[in-house]
C-alpha cells in the first residue's frame, strides 16, 4: 500500500497527508467487522479544498475516513483508493483508512487565524457515520470543535448511526446553519439487499429522518442514486417520494447514477452478475462518459419535482438541503436541472 504523497482527497502532493511509519493496522474478530482491515493513521491536514472544477456547491469538506463498508457498488469513491494502491472493488470496501486524529487537528484548523469560517460539508466522499464510526467514535468531537466555533456545515448519510449524535446536532442548530440529508435513492428492498449490501434498509433510513425532524433537526433527503432500468419507474419514483414525504422530509433532491472510472467498473461487474440484459442499454445511455444524458436526467427530475409538489414536500431549491448557496444558473435551455453533488 502507497501511503506517500497524498493531499487528504488523494490527489498528488508535495506534502504527504500521514507518514507510513504512523500507520497502525488493526482488524477486529466481530461479526460487523469480519473480513474488514482498519489502518489507523494520524493526518497532517482534515479540511480539504473542493477542486476547483468539481460540480460540487461547496468547497470545503472533512473526511475522517477513506473506504466504506457500506459497499455501495455505485460509489464514485472508489477512484480514491487507487491513489492508495488498492483495487476500487473490494479493497474500498474492506480496507478502511481511520484519521484517528480528525477532532484534535479539526479543532486546530478552525482556530487558525486564516480560516474564515466558511461552511464544512461532510460525507461527500465516503459516509462518515458508516459501521466503522461505531467503534472510533470521531463525529462526535468534529461535531463538537464545529459548535464551539459556530462554524457552518452539513452532513450527507445512509448510516442510522447519525441518531447518536442528536443532541449535538440540536446544540450545533442553536448557534449555525446545519444541513442534514439522508440518502435514500429508493424503496425496493431486493435492489437494496444486492447494490447497496452494506447500508440500513431504505425504511430503517426513513425512520433516522422521521426521528431527526421530529426532535427539531429539519431533514432532508437525497434521493440518490436513481437507476436507470431498475428503480426509475413512474411507479417506483411514486413510491419512493410517498415514503420520503411520510417521514417527514424538508426537501427531496433526486440524483441520476454517475458512473465515474473505479466506480464503472465495479458497477458493471456487478450489473453483469445480476442484470445482463441491461448491458446493452446502460452502454447506450453512457456511452458519451459518466453521466447519463441531460434529456434522461430533466425527465427524473422534473418527474421527482411533480410528485414532490403532489405529496407537500419542498419547495425545492438547489442545495436547500444543505443550507449552502445555490449554485449559478446552469447556461442550459431552461428546464429542471439535475443537481450533481456526488
């Protein structure tokens, strides 16, 4: 495993993020983390600058972990564990890598003089209340230095996990802008079990936005991905906005599949396995790169942003969800927009 030369997102630097020789790898014999390898390290830096041409509406993120074992076999993440020497596939999800240090150097960071106190957006890389945060426990001191600051952010999940911290997000609520989104791409159980193994069901998700509105932390929800051929249907769509709206949800922001190298890859092996006759179709509507076409994209949206209105959920807005500004007005001919944040 390559541990030099990274920034914290894995992208060449001249600083690496952590010395080699302060990597602990640890396993651990229970059942959630059978077959998973933990490598410890203590970072050299945790807020991180958005590149400048990512579609994200944010710049900055905190990312306490690299790796996921919510396995999503969608995930754009995966390129990341390239950078480490790590296969995209099963090494992203079973070779996770812990910034055991995350809460001390977030702290330090917010105290430096050239911080200005700009909005932290987090789980935008890999989903920091995945199974592994049970064990490490560093949300609640990130969360902790960003309420003593007062200092703006927001927090994307599929982990339940995020049900702990609630007291520290009603705390953080009183003094900020919070943006909490659950993603929660659709309701169909079986596409669930296989494509996103790692997760809590849909309804189990549905339930942390129910509790999470219900104890004054307003909720919105991703509804990311949707996929093409398989959970895009008039009446999954209805489906999925109608128990979105039951939980309770501020906003329901829908969000394409993108299939970026690492994750294409992975995401095809699987669709191989599991759909073949879709192969045909899925080379069609991605053969111009990693996004599937903006005609196919406007009709998602627009169908969500009906059923949202139907079932009194929004107004949407773009990056409401996130209590971030909207981004510029895309240069398209007017219609829905897709929003891409992941």
């Amino acid at each position: 495993m390559r541990w030099d030369n990274l920034t914290g997102d894995g992208e060449a630097a001249s600083a690496a993020l952590f010395a080699a020789d302060a990597v602990t790898t640890r396993t651990f014999d229970t059942p959630e983390f059978r077959g998973i390898t933990f490598h410890e390290i203590r970072a050299r830096s945790i807020v991180n600058r958005v590149p400048g041409a990512s579609r994200m509406p944010f710049e900055w993120t905190v990312n306490p972990y690299r790796g996921c074992t919510h396995a999503c076999v969608y995930c754009f993440a995966r390129k990341t564990h390239s950078y480490l020497d790590l296969d995209t596939g099963h090494d992203f999800d079973s070779q996770v890598v812990v910034k055991v240090n995350a809460p001390e150097l977030l702290r330090r960071e917010l105290a430096a003089p050239r911080w200005r106190g700009e909005h932290i957006a987090m789980g935008t890389n890999v989903d920091c209340y995945q199974r592994a945060e049970g064990r490490y426990q560093l949300m609640p001191g990130i969360l902790t230095a960003l309420v003593e600051r007062a200092n703006p952010f927001s927090i994307l999940t599929k982990g339940t996990l995020i049900l702990r911290d609630l007291e520290l997000l009603r705390r953080a609520a009183r003094v900020t802008d919070v943006g909490v989104s659950v993603s929660v791409g659709f309701t169909d159980r079986p596409l669930w079990r296989t494509v996103e193994p790692g997760t809590p069901s849909p309804e189990r998700r549905l339930d942390a936005v129910r509790t999470l509105s219900g104890h004054g932390v307003p909720c919105g929800v991703l509804m990311a991905p949707v996929i093409p051929f398989l959970s895009d249907s008039p009446e999954q769509l209805r489906a999925t906005v109608r128990a979105v709206a039951e939980a309770g949800a501020t906003s329901v922001t829908p969000l394409v599949l993108h299939l970026r190298p690492g994750a294409r890859e992975w995401f095809t092996a699987w669709l191989t396995r599991h759909h073949p006759r879709l192969l045909k179709r899925y080379d069609a509507l991605y053969g111009g790169g990693s996004y599937a076409p903006k005609w196919y994209q406007r009709r998602i949206t627009g169908m969500v942003h009906d059923l949202a209105a139907e079932y009194g959920i929004g107004p949407y807005e773009a990056g409401a969800h996130r209590a971030v500004p909207s981004p510029e007005a895309p240069t398209d001919p007017p219609g829905p927009a897709q929003l891409s944040l992941l």
